[in-house]
C-alpha cells in the first residue's frame, strides 16, 4: 500500500462507516460497481419534504471507497437530492482535475492525494454516485 494513500486518517474513516446497514423499507436504492476494482456501494435512502431524512449504506470497497462513503454518509442526512447531485459532480470535477475545490464536503481533503491515482477514482465516486441516484429516484 502506498503511504500518501493510505495513511490513518483513511483507515480510520474506512473502518467507521456511518449508517453502515441497510433500511428495512427504503424509498429507493441504488448500488454502483467499480469495473476497474471491483468495489460496490449500495445505498438505500428515505427522503422527507424533499430532504434525505435516512440513508442505510452496504460497502464492500477498497480504504478510498470505504472513506469517501464515510464522509458522504456522515453529512448527507437533511441534503436535497440536487445538493447531493451537485456534489457528487463536484467531486468528479475535482478527482478530474477540473477544478481544485474540495470545500464542498467537509473532510473530502483526506482524500486528496488520490486525485494522481485515477484508477481509484471510480471507487471514490461510488457512494456520491448511489447516493445522489437513490435520492433523485426517490424524491421524484
């Protein structure tokens, strides 16, 4: 493993996944794959006046995967389905070199050194994927 990858930080998150169950009667969910490695991240998700109001999480990622899908679940809750979409793109248009703002998520700066590694990408982008898919379906 490489040290600016996976330093403790990442482990760490990676081994606290917040909302790491599945809903027993979600409103939609959506899971995504990674070709390159394989990883997969589910999300089931409720949503309430147009506001994610609960969201349960099945991951089976590499420590990248694992921490980005911490992150997003630690602050999604009380997030639109746009909000969450714009995110989502946001981190597309960092980890693509598009841009350099990583503000728009608190803690999204752990995950910086992985921007030089593009075949992590797609697992980084997964729980921001399934998540902003889930809630759009289920706020429609």
């Amino acid at each position: 493993m490489s040290a600016p990858l996976y330093n403790k930080d990442i482990l760490r998150l990676a081994a606290s996944i917040p909302h790491h169950h599945r809903l027993p009667a979600p409103q939609a969910s959506v899971e995504r794959r990674s070709p390159t490695c394989g990883s997969r991240v589910t999300v089931d998700v409720a949503m309430a006046d147009g506001r994610l109001a609960d969201i349960g999480l099945d991951v089976k990622a590499c420590a990248l995967g694992q921490a980005s899908a911490s992150l997003m679940a630690a602050q999604a809750i009380g997030m639109s389905a746009d909000e969450l979409a714009d995110a989502r793109d946001r981190l597309t248009a960092y980890l693509s070199g598009a841009s350099d703002d990583l503000d728009f998520w608190p803690g999204l700066a752990v995950l910086a050194p992985a921007r030089g590694y593009p075949a992590r990408h797609a697992s980084i982008r997964l729980g921001f994927e399934a998540i902003a898919e889930a809630a759009r379906m289920a706020d429609a």
